[in-house]
C-alpha cells in the first residue's frame, strides 16, 4: 500500500504562484531573461563596415590557402593519381588514389571540392561587402574586389583540372542552398575565365599591378585549358618572370602540408619514374625538385623514399609566377609551331639560376645552371620536353594532372603511355588502375540535381 | 534563440493512468495473483536544438601576408531561420502483476513513438561550397518495442536469500520520412526512410568459391552485387540483463552476477578492415589456411573494383558476463565505532568473460565513444577490472 504526502497549502500556494509567474511571463513575450551575450558567435551583423569587408577577404585568402600548400588538398592528391607523388602510409584513401582506382566515396574527396567552391561562395559574399563599403564611403579602390575574382577563378580551375566532367557548382543564398546541375569541364572553366574579366576590370588601387599580374597567370592557365593557347600567351605578356603570389605560413595558420606530409611525416613520398611513364623527379637530380636522403616512407612500405625539401614547415609556395606566364608563353610558341621560341623561353627559363635558388634552410647546397634544352625535333620529343619542364618548375602546385590530362586531350596520346600504368609495386599482384580524374564526391548524391547525372565519364 | 524566428510556444501535453485493479472488490482473490497493475500514458516531448543552430554564423581565421599573420572571417554555419523543436509523441501500455505474494513480479510495457521534425545533420554536397552539415527538422522516426522485468525471490528467508532479476527490451528503430529531402548518404551508412536511422550500406558479396582448390580465393572468385543494399542496423535492437543472488550467513553476505546480452545488430569491424585493405596483414590475406568468408571480404576489400567494406559489416550479437560480486555487511557493532549506521565492503570483477558471433576482438571496441554508435577502429575493448568499495552509512 502506498501513502502520499501533499504539501503544505501554504508551499503548495507559493509553488503554483512561482509557476504561473514564470508561465505569464513567457506567455507576455518578455525575453529579457534570455538574452545573453555570445563574444564567440559572429553573426552577419557583426561583420560591417570597412574592417567586415577586410576580414571577410582574409578569409577568403585563408581558404584560398586551404585548398592550396595549407591542406590536403588537390595539390597533393592531384599530384598522388599522377606521378609527383607515391603514396607512403596505411591511408587506404591515399593508396586507392596512387593506385588509380579511387571511387567516389573515398572520404578525401569532400574537402577538396567543397574547399574550392567555397573560395567562390565566400569571395562573392566578400565582394559584396567591400562593394557596400566603397559606396557607403565613396571609394574607388577595387583591386581587392579583383584580388578576389581572381581567387575564384583560380579554384574553379583547380577543379575543372582535378574531377570528373560534368561537374556542379552550386552554391547558397538567403533562402538557403542553391543545388545546381552539373556542366561540363569547358563551362567551368568559361565561368572561370570570365571571374578573370571581373578582376581586370575591377583593380584600381595600390595592389593593382598585383592584382593584374596574378589574375592574368590564372587566365593564362585557363586558356591552356580550353586549347587557346595564343590568346593564353597573350594574356600573360606583361607578367614579369619575377611575378610571384605566393602562400605564406606560420605557427598560427598551418605548416606547409607538402613539408608536413612530404618530408616530415614522410606519408608521402617523391614519385621517381612512377608507373613506367612517371617522370623521374630523383633521378633527374634537379635543382627544382631538391630532395632529401633515401629513407623508409611512414608504414616502411618503400624502403628507400625520396621526399622534398626545397620547402620547409614555413616556406611559401607558388600559386601563381611569372614562370607560369613564361611556361604558358612556350607552349603557345610550340602550338604555334616556333620551336625555337619555345626552347628560348624554356633555356632562358633554365639558364636564371634565382629561380631555383638554395633555400636559406638547406646547408651546403649549391646551385649549377641547369643546361640547355636540345631541340629532340620530333613533335613528339617537343611536347615532352615542354611537359617536363612544367612539371619541375610547378612541381606540387595542382598542375601535373592537368598537364598530364591535356597530353590526351590536346597531345593526342593515349592514357596508357602518359600516366602511372603497370605493376602497382605496393602491393603485390596489384596493377594500377584507370582512373584519370578524381570522381565527384559520394556526398554530392545529396544534390538532387547531381543524384540523376552522376559523373561516370572519368575520361581525361 | 535556439529556434528560428518564426517560432512561438509550444504545449507538450501529457496524460497517464495507472489502476491497480487488484484493489478493487470485484476483483477476483487468489492466492496465487498478489497485485495487478494496469497503466497506460500516452504524451508529447519535444527536443530543442543547440543555442546557436538556427544562426547563419562566421568563425576567425588567420591568414598570413608573407609579414604578419592577419585576422580574418569565415563562414562557418547555414543554420536554419526555420529550425524548430523535435516533436515525439509516445504512447504507452502496461502492466505489472505479483503472484505468489509478491514473490514473483513480472512488468511489461509496449511503447511506440513517433518522432516528427526531426533534428537532422542533412548532409550538404560539397558543391555548395558551405558547411558539410545543415541541421533541420527533416525525420520521421518512429521507435516501437516493448520492455520487461521479471524479478524472483526465490528464497526469502532469515539466514538465506535467492533472487533472480531478468530485465529487457526490444526496440526497431525506423526512418519514415525525410520530407522532401533525398536519401542522406555516407560512405558507409545512409538515412533512407524505411530503414533504420544510421543503417549500414554496402555492395554486397554476392559470392565466392575457390573454383581451382587451391585454398586461396582472388578476385575473380568472388562477386559483388552492383548495387548498395541495406545490411543491418548499428543499434541493438534486443538487450537483456540476467542477474542473480545468494545471500547467506544471516544474509550479510552477497554473491551476485550479472549477464548481459545484446543482440540484432551489426558493426563495422574496421580494425580487421584496414588490416586486410591497407596494412595485408589480417588473417584473410596473410593466412592461406583462412577460411573462405575471411578471404572473400579481403578480396573483395582490396582487389574488387567496389572496394566494398561489406565483409566487414558484422553481425555483433554478445553476451557478457559483466559483473562477479560480494558483498559483505560488517558487523553493526563496527558500524557504530565508526559513528555510522552500516558498513559494507564490495569486491566486484567486471567484464570477465565475453561469448559472440562477432569476429573482431570485441563488439564493445569502440572509436565513437559517446556518439551512441559502435565503431570498431583500433579501439581497445572494454578491460576486465577489479574493484574494492568500502560503504559507509551515516
């Protein structure tokens, strides 16, 4: 039997008035009581006036950084399905894309696309920002404006390079995400080229010159794409070869990922002659791809790994050069039919030895010219040259699969020859596959648009 | 605000009744039925997301200029200006009956619940360029099972006790609607209404068979199903608890155990997964003696062009011999020494002893600890441990 105890009236009286008191007070809308301070939230109406507008472009370089020497991303993954690198650890996500047959749910792929994506989306949200400031103030300075056109024009084509064709580019607004449907590779990179209009149309101010420097290399990069190589020369003609826009690192924003993964970690490991077709980056001893002694990869795998050390944990990389602009010159001169042009610009290239300079972190090294190019005079022997020396001056940037891509597209040869094929040597009995792009991410089937037009087509 | 602005009140109304039918006059006596007890409920709750989930939010970022490291301003969340509470309506029924003076209780709940607006992480296609989630109220979840306990004293008397407790549950778990969302999909696990929340998805191995008996399977002697198909849930859907006591010298000394089972489930035994997939050195590759089904899902891992982990998504049903225990009441006079009113020590071992179909080292290994799902991943079990408790009543 179970006996129950009431409370006093009095306590009893009290209880139910503190209830109701609390009751009508939520019923008659008083949020006093709630609203609290938040320093760590950020929302969109704490980022105003000229400091938002600053910050949100910082930003936006910051992601830039990420999809670039700051992370894992397609420089390094890029270069692991072509032949820059060998994967050197137990990631079975590396090793399925060294190998070349990496599938869509490989969960390295996701930050890579959204990474750049969200360079666009953030860049745009920090456009209009500057764009509210500079007419709230009556400024005329726009080169941050081009500074970030050109950001997304360069993840665009980090992509267009990188994955399967056709691709979405979605985005979100105020009512949320804004799915799109997939375009093909062109259309991507048209998109890009025209974020490159923008920014030289938009570049007035201090860093104009810059801002012009960089957002021509980008539309240089984007023309050798689509195959118009003489307009593609003609965009970058007046970018020094000493034209740098460069990643920058420190304690605070992140080690070099090529250092940190490369030869620190030793999770990756310097391709050499990978797959029969590979280039041979440690034999060819060259000083632009500086290497370290051989030793064991992380899961020991490879005994006798090479790893890179022309960069340290805070060496800035490339993004864009003047020595791009020049190596785009040279293949126009090639597709023009100037060999002797083309091996001008490459010999000039060979012969500055400050472009290839020893890196301050490297003790007793020293620098000898690199020697002249010879004209093989064979198409054939032009292109690979060509090739070649695309691949030592941008070696680890996010260019080489795309090089390798345009061999068979543009070049007319066969995957088979140009890249990693054979004996897949990590394990054995294994043979490397046919994946020539990466595939779109299995979390893209979330875009309703995408889920009925899959990317099968993982042709270069 | 937790919710978006369009969000108001809410009322959770709640009602329940209980009768202990046995009380009542016209209820037949018998020495055999001591009590009955019947009860139903049926009620709302509601869950509210976090403080900040409905706000569109930056974070800080640093970049750096080649001379300075510089402030800056990311975007970090969507959030959902729509965002409103999860909704669960449950209803329940019930009894709980003594016999034989109480010295047999048996009770029994059938539950269903339906939970609407759900809060889920709707998965974001990288294309968008944002986040990778999106939390919204986006389910359909209905929960439906029954729990019972079946307690026995079994002896009751001064100098010695008995006594046998079995409690359980089954519960099934569905995803019914994601409104007009599509199918969230992982690279193991999918929410698709109809099947459990969080169920595993994988190319299945269709077949396998050593055709030149040679002992060792390669891959063209093992055949993955083209397409995804739905393997198991990852939480149990039956658990039971068996315990059991002996009291003796005047009942100051207690000796229990306490089994658990837990059973309808499935993990994905990644340990064994990356041993075959990455490291070659798991049975099913090094071993030229394993048995098929261990090489089939080595060689479907490794050599099979799905790379399909459903060899690895193992059914996880255990029982454990969880906890061994004395317990012993000291003297009252001890006690009163010690200004106190009762004391007693505890000796108790704990995970001793595990029987499973589970291959992996053990169905508790967990990576996820505190996601509420089981993650096999290099993880070391749970340990067996010994513990002494001194009890002090004052």
């Amino acid at each position: 039997m179970t006996t129950t105890r009431f409370l006093p009236r009095r306590l009893a009286r009290l209880s139910l008035a503190a209830v109701a008191a609390f009751g009508l007070n939520a019923c008659s809308g008083e949020t006093a009581l709630l609203d609290v301070d938040a320093p760590q939230v950020l929302l969109p109406d704490d980022i105003t006036g000229a400091a938002g507008a600053s910050a949100l472009r910082n930003g936006v370089r910051s992601r830039v950084f990420g999809i670039s020497s700051g992370g894992e991303n397609l420089w390094l993954l890029g270069g692991l399905l072509a032949d820059e690198w060998r994967g050197g650890d137990t990631f079975v996500q590396r090793q399925t894309i060294d190998q070349r047959v990496t599938l869509e749910d490989n969960s390295f792929l996701f930050s890579p696309y959204r990474g750049s994506v969200r360079v666009r989306e953030e860049a745009f949200d920090a456009i209009a920002r500057i764009r509210e400031v500079n007419a709230a103030t009556a400024s005329t300075v726009t080169s941050p404006i081009g500074e970030l056109f050109t950001h997304s024009a360069y993840a665009l084509v980090l992509l267009a390079e990188h994955f399967c064709s056709p691709m979405p580019i979605s985005g979100y607004g105020p009512g949320g995400i804004e799915p799109a449907a997939p375009i093909s590779r062109d259309s991507v990179l048209r998109l890009a080229l025209a974020y490159t209009d923008s920014a030289l149309a938009n570049r007035v101010g201090p860093d104009s010159a810059a801002v012009r420097q960089y957002a021509s290399v980008i539309r240089g990069r984007i023309l050798v794409n689509l195959g118009q190589f003489a307009q593609a020369a003609a965009a970058v003609a007046g970018v020094p070869t000493t034209f740098t826009n460069r990643t920058a690192h420190s304690i605070n924003v992140g080690d070099n990922q090529i250092w940190a993964l490369g030869v620190s970690a030793r999770r990756y490991v310097l391709g050499d002659g990978e797959g029969t077709n590979g280039i041979n980056f440690v034999a060819a001893n060259d000083p632009r791809v500086r290497f370290s002694a051989a030793g064991a990869s992380f899961d020991g795998s490879i005994t006798n790994g090479r790893y890179p050390t022309n960069y340290d944990r805070f060496s800035g990389v490339n993004v864009a050069s003047g020595v791009e602009a020049r190596l785009i010159e040279a293949e126009a001169a090639l597709n023009a039919g100037d060999a002797p042009g083309m091996y001008t610009i490459l010999n000039t290239l060979r012969a500055t030895t400050a472009l290839y300079a020893c890196p301050s972190h490297i003790t007793g090294c020293t620098v000898t010219a690199l020697p002249a190019l010879v004209d093989p005079g064979t198409a054939a022997g032009r292109q690979d040259d060509l090739m070649r020396e695309r691949a030592f001056w941008m070696f680890g940037t996010g260019h080489r699969l795309g090089d390798l891509r345009r061999l068979v597209r543009q070049y007319g040869r066969t995957a088979t020859s140009v890249y990693p094929t054979g004996a897949y040597v990590r394990q054995a009995g294994a043979q490397y596959g046919t994946a020539f792009v990466l595939p779109i991410p299995i979390e893209e089937r979330n875009n309703p648009l995408y889920a009925s037009a899959v990317c099968t087509n993982l042709n270069p | 605000s937790s919710f978006g602005k369009d969000f108001g009140a809410l009322t959770l109304p709640k009602v329940s009744l209980s009768y202990v039918i046995s009380d009542e006059s016209f209820f037949p006596r018998s020495s055999l039925l001591s009590s009955l007890r019947l009860r139903a409920s049926t009620g709302e709750s509601a869950v509210q997301p976090g403080p900040t989930d409905a706000l569109l939010t930056y974070g800080t970022a640093t970049w750096n200029d080649g001379a300075a490291d510089l402030p800056g301003v990311v975007f970090t969340s969507l959030g959902n200006s729509a965002l409103t509470p999860e909704r669960g309506r449950e209803t329940e029924a019930g009894f709980e009956i003594g016999l034989l003076k109480s010295m047999v209780n048996l009770e029994f709940t059938y539950y269903e619940k339906l939970s609407t607006n759900g809060l889920l992480s709707r998965t974001l296609p990288p294309s968008v360029g944002g986040p990778a989630t999106q939390l919204g109220n986006l389910a359909s979840v209905s929960n439906r099972g029954f729990e019972y306990l079946l307690n026995l004293k079994l002896i009751d008397g001064v100098n010695f006790g008995a006594d046998f407790i079995m409690n359980g549950s089954r519960n099934v778990n569905r995803l019914q609607s994601l409104g007009d969302v599509a199918p969230i999909i992982g690279t193991t696990t999918r929410q698709v209404p109809g099947f459990p929340v969080n169920g595993y998805w994988a190319r299945p191995i269709t077949g396998y068979s050593d055709a030149n008996n040679d002992g060792i399977l390669v891959a063209s002697e093992v055949t993955v199903g083209p397409n995804f198909e739905y393997v198991g849930v990852q939480l149990p859907v039956h658990e039971m608890t068996f315990q059991g006591g002996f009291e003796f010298w005047r009942r100051r000394i207690r000796v229990s155990a306490l089994v658990d089972r837990k059973t309808g489930h499935h993990i994905l035994n990644g340990t064994d997964r990356i041993r075959c997939e990455s490291r070659l050195n798991c049975r099913g590759v090094a071993d030229r003696n394993a048995p098929l089904w261990e090489q089939a899902r080595a060689v479907a891992v490794r050599l099979d062009p799905s790379r399909t982990q459903f060899g690895f998504m193992e059914a996880a049903d255990f029982t454990r011999l969880r906890e061994v225990s004395i317990n012993a009441q000291l003297p009252q006079s001890w006690a009163r020494a010690m200004k106190g009113r009762d004391v007693s020590v505890t000796l108790a071992a704990r995970n001793l002893k595990l029987w499973t179909i589970y291959s992996g080292i053990d169905p508790e290994s967990n990576y996820l600890s505190g996601t509420g799902f089981q993650s096999d991943f290099q993880t070391q079990p749970p340990p067996a441990y010994y513990t002494i408790r001194f009890n002090y009543g004052f």
